[in-house]
C-alpha cells in the first residue's frame, strides 16, 4: 500500500510539472475548464472526502439547505479546488500588470488592509481555505509589502518544493510551519505579512465556528500577543467577471492587559466568525472536504 501511495505521489508530481511547463502559453480560460474536470475526478474517486463534505455541511448548515443543495455546493467545491490548483500555476507567469486587471479590492477593505499595514508593526493576515487565497498573498506582494506565507509540507518532497516554487514566483516566501517561528517575527519586525490560513482541524483551542465549539488554531493569536502585530482576516473569492475580489472581512487586534488564554479564545473566536461571514456569502468557495471537526467535541455531531 505504501508503495501505492509513493508511486501516486510521484505521478502527481510528475503531472504538474508538465503543466507548468505548458501554462505561459495556455489560456486562463482552458486552466480553469482543466481545474473544474479534475475537481470532478477527485470528487468521484473519493467516496471518503465526499462523505466528510456531506457530513461538514450538515454540521454547518443543518436543516438550512436541501440534500440537492448540499449536493450541488459539495460538487461545486471539488470543482473550485481543482481550478485553484491549476489557476495558481497559470498565474504564477502572469505580469503583474495583467495581475492587477483581474483582482479587485473594495475600496473599505483597502482602507482596513493599509491602516493596519501602516500602524508599523507587520500584519498576520488570516485566510481561509477559500476560493483562490493564493491570490490574496499576490495581492500584498504587488503593493509593495514583503509577504511570508506559512505553509504545509506536502508528502512528497519534490511537490513541496514545487508549491515553494510557484509562491516565489508570485511574490511570496514560503516556509514549512515547523521552522517558521523566528522568520515570521523577523518579518513582522521589517513592517512585512505574515500568511496563515486558519481554518483546518486543530486542537489548540475550543471556540464557536457555525455555531459549533469546534478545535481551532491559536497560533495567530500567540503571534499577535507576542508582537502586537493586528490580524487582518481576508478571503479571496472568484468573482462573476472571471476575476478576483479581495475583501477584508474585519481586523482583531490583541489586548495584552488581559488574560492570555482568555484572550486567545477571545482572538480565535472573532477569526472563526470572520471567515464564516465569507464561508456563508460563497460557500461553494470553501474546502468542505477537509475532517475541520474531528478534533472537536464530540466531532461537531450535526
């Protein structure tokens, strides 16, 4: 089996540096049709991710929505992980004058994003697992700002590196999660971004997420106690256009005079309403095919 599993992990890899090579000269258009069709072929090979997306929406929604709209959200999810595979790579050898035309900022979200960036401090921006988040990363980078993304190893290395890759060509350093302790305050004290995307299962802390206590990541809340740094929760959705928009969905800033644990559940808290105020504006846009309850209490039971 695990011999299996490392020649899929090779022919993966293998795969995407062919179409690496082939996206300078491909349309976006074809990359995303591309993207949708192997989201479909991830959706039908794996009954277990369909179950977890099925069983996730029940816990989110409940009685909210039909089984033929769970199932269309679910189908549309698979799809919009494919196209951010595919899109990520397209993009990634794309000017940043053709960039800056298809991402659009709202003229409030801006506002919030500089006046945190310019309080001196860094900013732990905090994303979600949500329509193309790569492309909010890109976003600072072309402005100007230093962006240090905090990312997961993949199982293969040579895909790892891959993904380390294509981030440095759009403007972002990536570092594995388990050395990024001293690079993330060392980029914070230059004023730069911090990119953590904080909406997998985790242990860290229990806190509210669709109305469920639900295992949550502290780490942006430890980082903003330690630095004072603001955290500025922000999603990327596709848009009708065939663009993106970036929106920032609020600001947490930490109190250091108060309680540490209470104020790292208070900080996880706020983060987790955040990113469901955008979940629930494009559900279609989340990753509901990730165990994001398993390590809560009694595994969120819808």
């Amino acid at each position: 089996m695990r011999l299996l599993k490392n020649i899929g992990r090779r022919a993966g890899y293998w795969m995407l540096r062919g179409f690496l090579a082939l996206m300078p000269i491909l349309p976006l258009g074809l990359v995303r049709w591309v993207g949708r069709r192997v989201g479909d072929l991830i959706r039908v090979a794996s009954r277990r991710r369909r179950h977890i997306a099925d069983h996730n929406l029940r816990i989110a929604f409940g009685n909210e929505l039909s089984d033929a709209q769970r199932s269309a959200i679910q189908r549309e999810c698979f799809r919009q992980f494919g196209m951010l595979i595919f899109e990520s790579m397209k993009l990634a050898f794309v000017s940043d004058s053709e960039f800056t035309r298809l991402i659009h900022m709202d003229a409030e979200s801006e506002r919030m994003a500089r006046s945190a960036l310019d309080e001196g401090r860094g900013v732990i921006f905090v994303s979600a697992h949500f329509g193309n988040f790569e492309m909010a990363a890109r976003w600072l980078a072309v402005h100007g700002y230093e962006v240090l993304v905090v990312m997961r190893a993949a199982r293969d290395a040579a895909t790892t590196e891959l993904m380390t890759e294509m981030r440095k060509r759009n403007g972002m350093t990536a570092i594995r999660r388990d050395l990024a302790g001293r690079p993330m305050l060392a980029a914070l004290r230059r004023g730069g971004c911090v990119a953590i995307l904080a909406d997998q299962n985790a242990d860290d802390v229990v806190v509210p997420f669709f109305g469920r206590p639900t295992g949550t990541v502290d780490g942006p809340a430890r980082l903003a106690l330690h630095t004072g740094a603001p955290i500025v929760v922000g999603m990327c959705a596709r848009d009708a256009t065939g663009g993106f928009t970036v929106t920032v969905e609020g600001v947490v800033r930490a109190d250091a005079s108060a309680d540490r644990d209470a104020e790292l559940r208070r900080i996880a808290a706020e983060t987790n309403r955040l990113m469901e105020v955008a979940i629930r504006r494009h559900p279609e846009q989340w990753l509901w095919f990730h165990n994001r309850w398993r390590s809560s209490p009694g595994g969120g039971a819808p």
